[in-house]
C-alpha cells in the first residue's frame, strides 16, 4: 500500500501534468513528443560520448529465436506498434487475458509444483512421488516409457531394452494400482504424459479411483492427449490422424460427462520446442493444433463452450528470460483472439488458457552439469513471471541420465525458493509496460500469427504435418541454431566456452538390470489369473465400437476393468485403425 506522502506526490504531478494520462496508457502526443526529442539528445550527446570512449561489443544483440534487440527501448517503442495497454493488454483475470488467468494470481494460489517423475516399475515410481510429495511437491507428473507410449506391452518384441528406460513401464491396470499405491486420489492432482494410448492410461486412473473409493467428479489432473504434435516432434503415434483425432474428441466428450475436473489435452509446445523451433514456432504450431482440436470436437457435435473449458496447454522454458515471458503473454492473448473470433466462444473460461510450464531439457548440458541449476532457475522464473499455473522444474543431471533423488529435490527447492523468496509471487505479471517486454509480445504474437496464416492458406494443420511442412520449419531453426553454436556466435557455457578439463556429477542413477524380466513376469502372473474370457469378449466389444461410431471410453474401461493389457487395447483398436507411417520429407 502507498504512503500517504507518495499518494499525494502522484497527485502533484497529475495535476502538473507530469505523469502521462493518453489513453494509450504510454502517454499522448505531446508526452510523445518529448520523448522523441529527448531519445534524441541522449543519442547525441550522452550515448555518442560513452559509444566513442567504449565501443559496444561487436557480437549480434537478439533473442535466442533470433529476434533482434534494440539497444534502448521506449514509448515509441509501444506506439509504432498502435500498443494500447487498457484493451490491448488490460487487467488479471479479464480479457484478452494477457495479465494472467486469474484476478490474483499467485496472491491466491501458487502455481502447482508438479515434478515429471516415472522410471523402471510402478513400484519404483510410487516411492519416489512419495518422496517428492513429503519434500512439499503439490502435484504429481507421470512420466511413461517408450513401449507405453506406442501401446505395447513389456513383453513385446520391440520393447525388448526399452522397459521402464525413460519412464514408468504399466502394461496393464495392476501396474497402475501399484504406481498410486497408497496416493490419495481425491487430494492429488496427476498429469500424464501420454498420447496415442490416453484413453488407455485414463481408463486406468479412473479404475483405481474407483477401487480408492473415489468418484469420477472427483479425480484431478491432466492427460497430454496430443497426438498432432506426435507427428511433428517425437513419434510416439500409433494410428492415423484422422482416428487418433476421434479417441481425442471421444476423450473430451468422456470427460464433459464422467470426469469434469479433468483437463481433457495437454497442448503441447514443449516437444516442438526441444526439436529445436523458435519461440514464435513453438507459439504457432501449438496453438494451430488447438485450432485443430476444436475444429474436430465441434464437428464431432461438441458445443465449443461444453469441452473448451477443459482444455489446457504445456509450454518449454527456454534461456531466454524476456522472450520466455512474451511468449507466455502472447500465448493467452491470441488464444482469447482464437476462441472468439474462430469459434465465437462465450463462456470465459472457454476464452483463459491455462498452462503447464517445462523448464527446457535441450539447454540441459552433460558438460558441467552444476550450470543446469542455474539454467533451470532462470527458466523457472521466466515461467513464473509468465503465469504458468503449474511448473516441472529439470534436474541437473538429465542430460546424463535420470534424476538422483538429491538432483530432484534441488530442482524442487528451486521452485520453492522461487515461490518464497524471490518475491515473484507478490505482485502480478510485474513485467506489463515494460517497453521492451511489451514490444517483444506484440512482435512474437504477429509473427506466430502470421505462420498460423501460412498453416491455413495450406488448408489447416493436418494438411501441413501431412506435406512435412511443419517438420522442416522445425528443423530448419534447429539447424541454425546448431550452426550459430557451432561458429561461437552462440554462447553455450561449458560447451564452447568456459571449458574445464571435468565436467563429472558425484552420482548417477542407474536402473535395475533386472527390471525388465521383472515386468514380463508380472504381466504374465496378471495374464495367469484374471477371467480371460471376460477380457475377449470386451476387447471384441471395442473392436466393434471402433468400427462404429460410438465413444470409445466406456468400452475402453470395461476392458481395462477385466485387466486387458495395454498392448491388447491398443491392438484391438489398431486392427480397426491400421497404424501410422511418418511422412518422407
């Protein structure tokens, strides 16, 4: 709260006229005006001394996407833009959104601490999300392997080598009551990165929800459920995009009904982020999928205003502090502009996006491993800036292999830090005005929309991932990037600079050899004794619903419930589906 003394200054000078009043909100003409003139004489007389006695360095001023970054930014900055800050920017919690989602932000409530965590058995994986719950983490964050991902079973051929390697192996409902053994459902809030096989992995939440007594309406949390960027970025598909687009609308119609607090997607930037586009990339393609989602729910006969509050968005953190923090305020920005003028949204929050933040494990370096703490705090702080509503903070050592539990609990205490000392939670989006800040999210937002008009002159994003269009822009900036690194006009410390001649971290964590002949045997005890004929007659069930045109969830469920595997669920739908090939480029 001001003082009196200062409430009364700043009365002064309105009344002398020395605080600007345009409703620009950066001043009127004549302000401007003066700013020009003095903008110049500082160029001319204070700049060209300094710039005369010490040249400014020689390397290129820009963002780490490439944007170039004026020396001094000012009101004229805001204008040549036709920046207004009352509509154009506004208030927390009020359209267009730019502020935050909520009036108060983190004055309320602080963003979820939700760390990524899965590796080796389930039963691994309980311990440490109970290790990371007793350390002060709020939510939990499911981290699936490869085989899971793809819909294959432990057992399979091609998962051989791959069980419980970059995340928690579940080849069946069992696996799944192990992983949350003991965690109260009705408390604690899950993400799960999973996409082709979402349906799967969600049948088999609300399984064990039910088992903990929990009603549907109760469970919390979030599934990925974003195969479009699977084709883009990562790979983890199974079917074609036109029925992997049906078991995600299937899943939004689901969830309206039987699970209202669930977010139905998890919009994914992070992936095409790390596959090495830029920033405004990143904010176009995710949000030109988001398109793509809505479009696909309303033609499936989903009012916008049923699933779209449901929906909800992931973004990567990279190193660059002011451009991670316009990138997060264009985003809310032009997600209100979608669902307004694309799909005449009405209900508000039809209009918020609302996202979970990554911190970015690309910049994660296995040279000097310590640096990544500091990496990871600034990117952690460009997401709190920016508003996320929840945020997984990297290990240092995940560029070497998985997390320690001291590394995990090191990036944990730095969102804690951050929460309670830093002093970000006190004031909300403490960046809005800034000259530059505000510069930098207008241009961001022009030049994501600017590719989002590319993407519909194409004939939507479909038909720019089936070209691999969206591929090559990708990797094209990746390119450069690699390039610019390679050449030193890209600092990356410990890697082409600041070299020593030890880069080892004390421990690293090493899986069980033995984990992967350990999950065979427990699927095929959960083979062993469950009704078998039961689980025939449901997955016949959905291979029958698949060929219609039914939701396919409930059947899902009744097959998750009768312990069909992962991999029998998958096949079932696949012998309907057909599976996926990438696109040659």
């Amino acid at each position: 709260m001001r003082s009196a003394g200062l409430r009364a200054l700043m009365a002064a000078k309105r009344k002398r006229g020395t605080l600007g009043t345009g409703v620009s909100g950066v001043g009127d003409t004549e302000d401007l005006s003066l700013v020009e003139k003095k903008r110049d004489r500082w160029a001319e007389t204070t700049l060209a001394r300094a710039t005369e006695r010490h040249a400014e360095r020689k390397e290129a001023f820009r963002t780490v996407s490439g944007h170039e970054v004026d020396r001094l930014y000012t009101p004229l900055d805001l204008t040549e833009r036709g920046y207004d800050l009352l509509t154009g920017v506004g208030f927390p919690g009020e359209a267009p959104f730019v502020r935050g989602v909520q009036p108060t932000m983190y004055r309320g409530r602080l963003w979820t601490m939700r760390q990524y965590a899965g590796f080796g058995s389930a039963t691994e994986t309980n311990k440490r999300f109970k290790y990371l719950l007793e350390q002060g983490q709020t939510g939990l964050s499911v981290a699936f392997d490869l085989p899971t991902q793809i819909g294959l079973d432990a057992d399979h051929a091609m998962a051989a080598g791959e069980v419980g390697k970059t995340g928690v192996s579940i080849s069946s409902l069992h696996d799944m009551e192990a992983l949350l053994d003991g965690i109260p459902l009705d408390t604690v809030s899950t993400s799960m990165t999973i996409n082709a096989p979402a349906a799967v992995l969600l049948a088999y939440y609300v399984a064990v929800g039910k088992k903990q007594g929990v009603a549907t309406n109760g469970l919390r949390g979030t599934v990925q459920n974003d195969v479009l960027k699977e084709y883009i970025a990562r790979g983890t598909y199974i079917y074609p995009p036109e029925p992997s687009l049906r078991l995600t609308t299937d899943l939004f119609a689901y969830c309206r009904e039987e699970v209202p607090r669930w977010n139905t997607i998890s919009i994914s930037g992070y992936h095409i982020r790390e596959a090495g586009s830029t920033a405004a990339q990143e904010l176009a393609f995710t949000l030109a999928n988001g398109i793509t989602y809505v479009q696909a729910a309303i033609d499936r006969g989903l009012p916008v205003d049923d699933f779209a509050p449901q929906l909800s968005f992931f973004f990567n953190a990279h190193n660059d502090l002011f451009e991670e923090v316009a990138k997060f305020r264009a985003a809310r920005r032009m997600w209100h502009r979608i669902m307004t003028e694309r799909f005449d949204a009405k209900d508000p929050r039809s209009l918020t996006l609302r996202f979970h933040t990554q911190t970015g494990g690309s910049t994660l370096t296995a040279q000097q491993p310590e640096n990544n703490v500091v990496r990871v705090a600034l990117q952690a702080l460009s997401a709190s800036i920016g508003g996320t509503q929840s945020l997984h903070t990297n290990s240092m050592d995940e560029a070497l292999s998985l997390p320690t539990e001291k590394a995990a609990r090191i990036a944990l205490r730095t969102q804690q830090i951050l929460a309670h000392e830093s002093g970000v939670a006190n004031t909300v989006d403490p960046f809005a005005g800034s000259y530059f800040v505000e510069s930098l999210t207008h241009d961001l937002e022009e030049e994501a929309f600017g590719i989002i008009d590319t993407i519909d002159r194409m004939g939507g994003m479909l038909k720019a991932i089936e070209t691999g269009w969206v591929m090559k822009e990708i990797h094209e900036a990746a390119y450069h990037y690699q390039r610019a690194v390679e050449k030193g006009e890209e600092i990356v410390v410990g890697v082409n600079a600041h070299q020593t001649g030890s880069d080892e971290v004390a421990e690293i964590y090493r899986l069980s050899p033995h984990l992967e002949h350990e999950a065979v045997d427990r699927l095929q005890a959960v083979r062993g004794k469950r009704d078998n004929p039961a689980v025939d007659e449901a997955l016949e069930r959905l291979r029958k619903a698949a060929r219609g045109d039914d939701n396919l969830l409930p059947h899902i469920l009744v097959a998750a419930e009768a312990y069909a595997t992962t991999g029998e669920i998958c096949d079932a739908m696949r012998d309907v589906f057909g599976e996926h090939r990438a696109t040659e480029m």
